[in-house]
C-alpha cells in the first residue's frame, strides 16, 4: 500500500516537504527539477541513467537523481550546482569556460558535481587519468574529452583569483568567442561561464511552472483504456500536470540495448572497385533531447536553444506540437520527447555502400534522402549515386556532413593520402594518427576570433570522427525496426577511451569560417587509412 506521508528532505541547504503522493512515484530529478524548479540538474536519458546529465550531490557523494526514488534519500542533505558555495561553484563554471570544457553547456552541470565530489575526496588536480575515469558515468557529445580534464586541472588557477569572478548567471552572444561558436555550431551560440553553469538557455528550463507537460503515448502508439479519464488533445499525445505524470498515463516502455548484431543495411555494388565501404545507421546522440513550449497564441521556443545538435534538430516536431496544443488546451504547454522518442524519431546519418577507384570514379548506393545526392557529387563528381530505400528510421542530408564527407573519405583512401580537406563552408584540415594513437591536427578556418573556442570544437569533431568510426552505430533489423534505444547503446566513446588530439590552429586573416567541419572529415579520413582501409565502418579491431 502506497504511504500518504509526506518526506522531507534538505536541498541546497533548506529544508523541503515532498508531498506523499509525489513522492511515491517521483524520482530525485523529478522533484529537484519540476518541484523545486533547480535547471541546472540535466535530465538527457532519464530514465536510463547513463549520461550523467543529472548527477547531483547526496551527503557529498555524486549521484545520478533520474533512477534515484526521492523515497531514497530520505532526511539526507542534496547539493545541485546552484547550492555549491559561490566561491566553487564559480572556479569550477569559469575554469570550464577557460579550457573549452564546455560547448553547449547540456553536460556540464553533472559533471561539475562529480568533479567536485571528486575534489572534495582529495583529488589531486593533476591526475588527468583520475578525471578520466570519474567520467565513466557521463556522456558529452561536444567537446571531446579532452578540454573537460583540462578544466579539472585548471580549477585551483581559477579558484585562487577571486578578483577575476564573474556572474555566472550572465550569457553573452556578442563576444568573439560567441561568434566562433556560432560559425562553428551552426546556430546563434553563447559562450561563458554562465554556459557551463548549465544556463544557456534549453528550451525546456524556460518554461512556467504551471505548463501542462506533453509526451508521446506508449512510444507514439496510444493504448486505448489507458489514461482515458485524463485530458488529453489527440491520441498521440498525453497531457498532465508533471511530467512523471504524463510518463505513467503515457505507458511509456523502457528502451534496451540489444545484444543482436545486424548487417550495414545497403549491399555494395556490383563491379570491380580499389576500395569498397559500407556503414551503419548513425545516431548524432545529441544530449538534450528534443523540447520545446508555447503560450496560447505565442511563439513556441526554439528547441535549438544553444545548440544545433549537429543538425538533427532542423525538423524536429516538438514546437509546433507545442503550438498546437498550448492552443487547443488554453495553457501553456511543454513538448517533451523521452530518449527512446529521440532515437525512434530523430533522423539518423544515412548509411551507404560504395565502390571507388583511384582515379576518383565509382559507385555509391546510399538510403534515400532529400538532398543527398548533391551532398555526395559536390565534393566527388566521378561518383555516381543510387539512392535506395531502405527499411529504417528516418534520414537526413542536414546531419553534420552527411554524404559529403563520406565521400571525401573515400577519395583520400582512393588515393592513399588525407592531404588538405577543404569543407563546403570553406575551412581546410589535415590529420594523422601517431604511434601512439595520438590525433595530429592542422586547421585552417579564417580569422580566429577566439582559440579557445575553436581548439574546442575542432578537438569535440575529432572526437567525434574517432568515435563514428570505430565504435558507433544502431542496431537495426531488416524489418527497420530499431533494437538500441538506450544513450549507451550508440556507441560513443569514453572519456578514458579518447586519445590525446593535438590541434594547431593556422592563423589567418581571411573571413571566419567553419572549421570543425573538416576537421571532422580529415581526422576520419586519416583514421580509416591509418587502420587500412576496412570495408565497413564502425572499425571494431585495430
């Protein structure tokens, strides 16, 4: 029998009721974010607790809240970023923002409360490789890695400077550093401490308390008797007061990851080719999963808050959701996609399968998409595309580089070199793989506007073409049917997994232009070749 006792709790240093009937179903972050109304505290997985996003700090000790019962804790003291005492919570957001260590700022609030719980044990602040492995627990698509240890060594710097202290509630997109990021991204970016305090801005931790909250039923697929005393607008989507709420009306079923291993979808083409490549479907495995808001008869907020989520976004439904229900309901109304409706709906990379030979002609087969084709003959006329349908879920030419830089990739392994890769937006990279592992880049993006900024997002791209290489992709049957549904599944390496990556920015003063772009294209161009060329990506064995 369910208690109607209320618990209490302390959090941030007050003392706080949680109401029974809450508190029954209602997880930590449940409460911590839409009771207490505490943004910092992430939710990008739940309820699978394995990003990181929401890790908070109970009696001290790091904690994921989305898969923590509020029952659980109890009487026991619970720290979020806003409740750290300024003078840390400070170093730690200014120490981020001086390394790079963060982009969209998504991830940065969990990490900073593992950090510091890790600091508050002892830590020692030059041991990258102790930092590394307290990153286990957490996921960030952005930066690479590499940039966050550097921010954890760099944290005593900058808590030993309080003159130099700033607000870390101010967000700033005119500087520099925000126009680098901007040219970077893709979309109107800030840049600052305030970002990596978890405030730039997500579309979701601007909504009023009192929204209705929106989720998709049952996966998209409504189950007739289930929540129908409910108010709901249609059958796809359930309305309640919280989002737990309209979780459980919903009959939302838990995602898994699959242990089946499935075939690259496309069969290559027939012919005699010097190399041949076939891929997988790709999640982009943005963090923030898709969300927005509307008032009646208002604009709904952009879910591209600060972030382009490397394109997967651009078609994203939830505004106008928003939109329409905020009208139909007379309230307003926050749109909330789940992990497992960003994965099932969210457009993926399109695989293909081609054929190339040394002098630049062959064959790609690809899964038919709008735009894919020119994507693909910009940058290699010699090849001829077939777009094919493929049972699956849905694609898109707007992914970061989709098309384009696989067949950039396919040229420099046809002629045995990465050379200088030149992006369709004008920047040029070069990469090798040392010895060691180590990724060696050279970049050349126009004027720098801020190096920071820009050594960021070119070591988060090479971050991310090591990891589409050699480790990522979903598991889809010949029926379309996706099998990984959980953020783990899609295969995106670690923290203690990431080589060093060695970036030298070319000073210019030419106009500014995108840069990670292809840095992202040379360093999978140079990895391929590095591992000889295999017909199939990902690369499992070196």
């Amino acid at each position: 029998m369910e208690s109607t006792e209320s618990i209490e709790l302390v959090v941030n240093g007050a003392a706080v009721a949680i109401d029974g009937a809450v508190a029954n179903t209602a997880t930590l972050l449940d409460v911590l974010r839409d009771e207490l109304h505490l943004t910092s505290v992430k939710d990008g997985c739940s309820p699978q607790g394995q990003c990181g996003c929401c890790t908070v700090l109970v009696d001290g000790a790091p904690r994921v809240s989305c898969v923590t019962p509020v029952r659980r804790v109890r009487d026991r003291i619970i720290t979020t970023l806003e409740g750290l005492p300024e003078d840390l919570s400070a170093a730690w957001a200014e120490a981020f923002a001086a390394t790079g260590g963060s982009q969209c700022g998504f991830c940065t609030p969990g990490i900073i409360c593992r950090f510091e719980g890790l600091r508050a044990k002892g830590g020692d602040h030059s041991d990258r490789e102790a930092a590394a492995k307290a990153l286990q627990a957490h996921l960030c698509r952005c930066t690479g890695w590499q940039t966050v240890v550097d921010a954890w060594q760099a944290f005593d710097d900058h808590r030993a400077a309080p003159e130099k202290r700033v607000d870390v509630r101010t967000v700033n997109r005119d500087s520099d550093a925000a126009r680098r990021a901007t040219i970077e991204g893709g979309v109107a970016q800030s840049v600052g401490p305030a970002v990596a305090a978890g405030r730039g801005g997500f579309a979701d931790d601007s909504a009023p308390a009192d929204a209705l909250v929106a989720v998709l039923a049952n996966n998209g697929q409504w189950v007739d008797g289930q929540g129908a005393e409910e108010q709901r607008v249609d059958r796809q989507w359930v309305l309640a007061e919280s989002r737990a709420e309209a979780l459980r009306l919903a009959g939302k079923v838990q995602g898994r990851r699959t242990t089946a291993v499935f075939e690259p979808p496309i069969a290559l083409p027939e012919g005699t080719f010097d190399l041949v490549l076939r891929t997988s479907w790709v999640e982009p495995a943005y963090l923030e999963t898709d969300a927005s808001w509307c008032a009646p008869g208002g604009e709904p907020v952009s879910p591209l808050a600060n972030g382009g989520a490397f394109g997967a976004k651009t078609s994203s439904e939830v505004a106008e959701v928003a939109r329409r229900l905020a009208n139909e309901a007379g309230r307003p109304v926050r749109v909330l996609y789940s992990r497992e409706d960003s994965v099932r709906r969210g457009p993926k990379r399109p695989p293909l399968a081609a054929g190339v030979n040394s002098d630049g002609t062959g064959v790609v087969r690809v899964a038919r998409t709008p735009g894919i084709s020119e994507a693909i003959t910009g940058v290699a006329p010699g090849l001829l595309v077939e777009e094919v349908d493929v049972a699956g879920p849905p694609t898109s030419a707007a992914i970061r580089g989709a098309g384009w830089v696989e067949a950039a990739v396919l040229l420099a392994g046809a002629r045995g070199e990465v050379g200088w890769v030149e992006a369709p937006g004008g920047g040029a990279a070069t990469a090798s793989v040392g010895a060691d592992g180590t990724l060696y880049i050279s970049v050349r993006a126009g004027a720098v506007l801020d190096e920071t900024v820009l050594r960021s997002y070119c070591t988060g791209a090479a971050h991310m073409a090591l990891s589409w290489l050699t480790s990522e992709s979903l598991a889809v049957d010949e029926h379309g049917e996706l099998h990984d549904l959980t953020i783990r599944s899609f295969g995106v390496l670690r923290a203690i997994d990431t080589p060093r990556i060695d970036v030298t920015v070319e000073p210019s003063a030419d106009d500014p232009v995108n840069g990670s772009d292809a840095v992202f294209t040379a360093v999978a161009a140079a990895v391929w070749l590095d591992r000889g060329c295999p017909p199939q990506w990902p690369i499992r064995d070196r």
